[in-house]
C-alpha cells in the first residue's frame, strides 16, 4: 500500500510504469497521474497532476508528486497515464498514449509512521589502576 500526506507538496512515490511501454505503439515521455477520492461516493475530491519523473528503469519508476489540494484524508485511487506534453492534465486529451497504471493510495494527516527513540548509552570505559 502507497502512503502519502495530505496536502503537502513534493513527496515521492514508487510504482512499476515501464513494464506497460511494452504494449504501446507510440513511446512517451511524461506520467499523468490523477488521484480521485471515492470513499462515499463515485466522484469526489480530484486532483491532476503531470508526475516528475526522478528515476525510471525497467523495474521500478520513482516518481516526485504532490498533493497541495487534497485535505481529505482517507483512501482515493491512482490513474497513471503515459503521454507525451509536460502540462497536460487532460485524460482525454490527445498527447495521453494509454493507461499505465490503477490503484488505491492513502492518503494520512500529520502522521508519523515511527518513533525515534531517545536513547542514552553510558560508556563502556573500564579503568584500571
């Protein structure tokens, strides 16, 4: 499961995209990702993004994104698109090649997924006379 922070700009996210080029005639160069809130109701909360992309190799794409609109906490679902414009967020628009990838991410308020420990070690000196 993918968890995110709401309304927080520049987190990163690691899905498997390369994989899907294979099935596409025409190659493309930039993610369109959307995720849309659907707890309670087949349309909610939306919001378009055009991914950047950090790091892509044929096993794993690791993908800058934000989420500076989304307050709702909860869990929404993933559309990732490959297309070829770098400010198009536009699903139907005709730079969008296909579908790359469906899923659920949640997305979590001010929560912190560990603890960090204060630890005090008291030296190990031995003397001796």
């Amino acid at each position: 499961m993918i968890y995110l922070q709401t309304d927080t700009p520049a987190q990163t996210i690691y899905l498997q995209l390369d994989e899907t080029r294979q099935y596409y005639a025409t190659p493309f160069t930039h993610y369109l990702l959307i995720l849309t809130h659907e707890e309670n109701s087949t349309t909610g909360d939306k919001l378009a993004q055009v991914a950047t992309i950090v790091n892509e190799n044929v096993r794993i794409t690791q993908l800058t994104v934000t989420t500076a609109s989304l307050t709702l906490a909860g869990r929404y679902r993933y559309d990732v698109y490959g297309q070829n414009s770098a400010v198009n967020v536009d699903p139907t628009n005709g730079s969008v090649v296909g579908l790359c990838k469906r899923g659920y991410v949640v997305l979590t308020a001010n929560t912190q997924f560990f603890d960090v420990p204060s630890i005090t070690i008291p030296n190990d000196i031995i003397y001796e006379p």
